[in-house]
C-alpha cells in the first residue's frame, strides 16, 4: 500500500485524499487477522515464547486435528511478564484459531484462561 | 417437507493380498474411519462423525463398501478418507487403501452406479480369461446385471430423484 500511494503522489495532489480513502477502505478486506491475547493462570507462570507457540499448536491439535495443528500463525510480539502476545493468521483460520484457545482450559494441570483483547485486521499500533 | 439429506460415498478397499479382504467387517471399518477422522480432525471432526455416520453396506468378496455422511460436512470427512492405511479387523491388521469412485444422494443411485461398474469390470476382464468356460461365465453375468424393481420402489424413485445433485 505503501508503494502505491507513493505512486499516486506524483499524478496530483488530489489523489492524496483518494488514496487515504481507498486504504481506509481495504483495512477490514485483508487476507490477516491479528488476534491480541492474554493468557491468564492461576500462578503467575511465564512462559517462553517457544512454549507459549507449542500451548497454542497443541489446543490446535487437539480441537480440530492435524490440519488445525498445520494451520499457520505468527507469534508477532509476546510479553513474557503479563503473558499477553499478539497471533497473526489468515482470514480462513481465524475462527478455528479462536475456537481452540477459548477450549484450552489447563496449562500442566493448572487452570487456565485466554482472554481476547482485540481483534482487527491490520497490525496492532502499540 | 425438510427430509434429512445425506451423502453416501461409495468406496473401494485396495489391498494387495485378497485373501485379507474377507476378514472386513462393518465394526472395523467404522472404527477405523472414526480414528482417522479424529486423528486429521480433532474433536470437531469425532463430533462431526459421530451422528450420522455409518457404514451401510460391505462387499468383502470385492471390497466395496457404502459410508453415509450427513450433508453438512461430508466433504470434510471425506478429506480424511486417504489417510487411512490399515483396517484392523478381527485381530488382524490389513494394510489398505480407500478409493472413493461415486458420491451418491441416495442408496439407490449408488446401487445403480455399482451396477454399471461391475459390468464395465466384468468386460474388462472379458479378454484375459484363459478358458471357454470362464468366458461364458462372465458373459452371462454380464448380462445378468440388472436392478430389480418392485412397484413401490418405482413410486419412491419419483421421490429421490429430487435429492441427487
């Protein structure tokens, strides 16, 4: 998109507002979801982001088999602290995505919660 | 009047050794096919499989059988079907493969799609026979293919016809 605008900026200053418009416009049509979450536990436990992935992979696995457990998604910024992270991933999988973290009920026998913070379709400012 | 729809799969059972095949039955198949299912599909799936499903009809001397999916999600079912590579049954382990050569809306259309099937094999093996015998064998069961019709099923087939698609 960037490179777009880039290349209206020469035809006129008009197409500036056009631009803005159209980018504004193709926000909720991206192919990416991003998904800010927070795992909440019954001891303060942090996690790695390796083993906060392979927690997510397993739910996966274990809600909708070997083609969930295939299904793509980035770990973009993770807080070992408050254990909140944010999950990139494809339109199509939002939704089995989602369903299995709200499944996921224990983390190595101790009770666990995901919280959804936020969900939208271009990257998180903060 | 909201009829339940369902979709039957027929499938063929691939092995190499033939003798293996007579040891099918429906509880191995429908065991195996839940396991695979639960396996590719997780929890949703097993769910998905659970009501609905069922093995209708098993030819051991040929390896065909019937499985019937709900409507809904056959198609996610069926992408589980190649994932099978063995059928235990009765103790025994046969390594296998599913091929699925019709999707049906009825039993019905199914029944007359292995017919035509069976013939087009019988003809198929027409030119390798190596007696007279055999030959004529296979040319009268060529030509004993046939559906028998009953009048009540020719009423019923006005009825079904609208659910194939």
């Amino acid at each position: 998109m960037r490179r777009e605008s880039s290349l209206h900026a020469r035809s006129g200053d008009m197409s500036f507002v056009a631009d803005f418009h159209q980018e504004a416009l193709k926000k909720d049509q991206g192919p990416e979801r991003y998904l800010k979450i927070q795992l909440e536990l019954e001891e303060e436990v942090s996690l790695s982001e390796v083993e906060f992935r392979f927690f997510i992979v397993s739910g996966l696995r274990s809600l909708h088999g070997e083609v969930g457990a295939a299904l793509t998604f980035d770990l973009l910024e993770h807080d070992e602290v408050s254990n909140v992270a944010v999950l990139r991933v494809s339109r199509e999988g939002l939704v089995k995505l989602w369903s299995s973290l709200t499944l996921l009920g224990f983390y190595k026998n101790q009770r666990c919660a995901f919280r959804v913070l936020q969900v939208s379709s271009s990257p998180p400012e903060s | 009047m909201v009829r339940v729809k369902s979709r039957y799969l027929l499938c063929e059972v691939n092995v190499t050794d033939r003798n293996l095949l007579l040891l099918l039955d429906d509880r191995a198949v429908t065991a195996t096919v839940k396991d695979v299912v639960q396996r590719i599909h997780g929890d949703y799936g097993a769910a998905l499989c659970s009501f609905g499903f069922s093995v209708k009809y098993i030819n051991a001397v040929t390896g065909i059988i019937f499985l019937r999916f709900p409507k809904k999600c056959y198609k996610q079912l069926w992408t589980a079907l190649p994932f099978i590579t063995s059928i235990e049954a009765r103790g025994k382990k046969i390594p296998c493969f599913l091929n699925c050569i019709y999707v049906g809306g009825t039993i019905r259309t199914c029944q007359k799609f292995l017919i035509r099937y069976n013939a087009h094999q019988l003809r198929r093996m027409l030119p390798k026979c190596k007696s007279d015998d055999e030959k004529r064998n296979i040319q009268q069961a060529i030509l004993d293919c046939s559906l028998t019709r009953t009048h009540t099923d020719e009423a019923e087939d006005a009825l079904e016809s609208e659910e194939d698609e």
